[in-house]
C-alpha cells in the first residue's frame, strides 16, 4: 500500500495552512512533529476527507482519494482531537452505535474484542463522561479501530493524559502498526519517540524533515551541550532562550542548549535525544537561524 501527497497545499484568504507537502507513506508508523499551528490538523483532515485542499491531490495506490468515495472509507480510521461522543451514553452503547454506521458484521463480537484490546471491557457499561481523559482516548482508538482500518489518523490522541495512559498508549499503537499506515499528528515528542519509524517535521505549514528517529537523532550531534551552572543564572537564561532547558542531576543543576555552535566556553557535548531535534528546529529564539533546507 503506498498513499503519497503530491504537492499538498491549503490557502484561506489571509492564510497558507499547508504549502507544497509531498510525502510517500507505506506500513508503518509516521509521527506528525510540529508546534500548535504547524498545519498538522489541517494536513489530518485533507487525509480525512473532510477538508478540501487547494493545490495537490493525495493518490492511494495510484488512485485519488477525494475520487475513491466509499471504497477509501472504509479503509480509513480517525480520532480527531475531540471526538465528540455523547456523554450520557455508555462505552459499550458508543462503540455499537458507530459499528452499526459503518456497517461492521457481527457488531457485539467486534465491539466486546476491541473493548478487551483497549483494557475498558470492564468499565463499558459506564457513561461515557465518566470516563477518564486516558479512558475517552482509549475508547476513541477502539471506535477508530472498528472497521480494521489499513490508514489510521490519530491527531493529538494524548493530549492532557497522564505518564501512565501515555505508556497504554504507546503500546496500543505499536501492536497495531505492522500492517497499517498510522499516521499521529502531536507536539509531545516522548508520545512518538520509542514508536514511529519515521518522524515528519512540519513548520509554518512545510516539511521541514522527513526521516528516522535515529536519523535525526544522529543529525544533532555536535549541536547538543551542557553547561554546570547555578539554578538561578540558568533559570534567568532558559526566560530569555527557547534554545535552552534546565537538566538537574544530584545537587547541581545544568544548563541544557541546543545550538550550532557551544554556547558558552565551559560548555561540553552531551548526546543527542530526538527532544533535542524539536528544540532544534522549533527554537523561537532565531539562534539557530531557518533549517527548512537542511539534508540529513
């Protein structure tokens, strides 16, 4: 299976959302990486089909989607950042009801195993606003997961979740990726950094980078740097400097900055994280200038 985006671009009147994204996706798992406003939800809802793009066309297989109708919705799940379930209705009530919209067979057998898959056939008699912030992603996964979907769309699926629902989730979605083209638009980079082969960078709209974890990884070394310094001189700087963060290890405190060049003359190379790459490429600060035409 190959969906590919041929020169995706999305313009409003005062706008460019998305500009010239080209992309070529099998199996496997894609992480969205970028800022609030990067276009990822933009970029998720033209592979929805529920926004029309205003440049490009997005082929599966060599067929355009807008033009597969019914045969690619059927092969298309999505959890968009608020699904909207209605909140007197209880899991279980939930998951038949969008089983019986998308025409699955034997709907009780369908909804009782995602149910278990997902850890909530236990609590599926509850009502859904009782649920858990963990519990309603959780659900939404299983109702997206209905109709055995080969393209998956997760757009924020942790926001506002605790360490522990953030793990399930991790390793939900790493057992379902093999045969899959799951494609999770977020900005928390630990949501993404044990689980995607590839991470897709997107700013102000583009593709910035498109390549493996690993990678990217390997691209910072030589950019990563710490320097001992006291907790308050580091805490007045990390104010001024989004290339900067605070590392504490014992009684010392360190000041943690990703730049070209060593920051300060004290300042030695520590290993890189993929962390590092979104500080890297989404510094605010303008140290490290524009990368959108870095090679890796």
């Amino acid at each position: 299976m190959e969906l590919v985006f041929d020169k995706i671009g999305k313009r409003y009147k005062n706008k460019t959302a998305l500009e010239d994204v080209s992309l070529d996706l099998n199996y496997g798992i894609y992480a969205l990486l970028g800022p609030n406003g990067a276009g990822k939800s933009t970029m998720m809802n033209i592979l929805a089909c529920l926004l029309k793009q205003t440049e490009g066309r997005i082929t599966l297989d060599g067929s355009d989607i807008s033009a597969m109708g019914k045969e690619y919705r059927n092969i298309l799940g999505y959890l968009p950042q608020d699904p909207g379930f209605y909140p007197n209705f209880r899991g279980y009530d939930i998951m038949m009801y969008f089983a019986r919209l998308k025409n699955i067979k034997d709907p009780k057998d369908k909804t009782q195993k995602l149910l278990e898959f997902v850890n909530l056939a236990d609590d599926s008699k509850r009502k859904y606003k009782e649920y858990s912030g963990g519990m309603k992603r959780r659900l939404g996964i299983a109702v997206s997961l209905l109709n055995d979907p080969k393209i998956l769309i997760l757009d924020e699926p942790t926001a506002g979740l605790d360490p522990k629902e953030r793990i399930r989730f991790r390793n939900i979605i790493s057992k379902i990726g093999s045969d899959k083209i799951i494609i999770i638009a977020t900005h928390i980079v630990s949501d993404i950094e044990t689980i995607a082969d590839r991470v897709i960078l997107l700013k102000d709209g583009k593709v910035i980078q498109n390549d493996s974890p690993s990678e990217l990884v390997d691209h910072m070394r030589g950019k990563v740097w710490l320097t001992e310094m006291e907790l308050t001189a580091a805490q007045d700087h990390v104010l001024e400097h989004t290339d900067s963060n605070i590392v504490k290890s014992g009684d010392k405190s360190y000041l943690k900055t990703v730049r070209d060049e060593k920051p300060f003359p004290d300042s030695y190379e520590c290993e890189p994280r993929l962390e590092d790459v979104y500080t890297y490429y989404f510094d605010e600060s303008g140290v490290n200038g524009d990368h959108a035409d870095d090679k890796i």
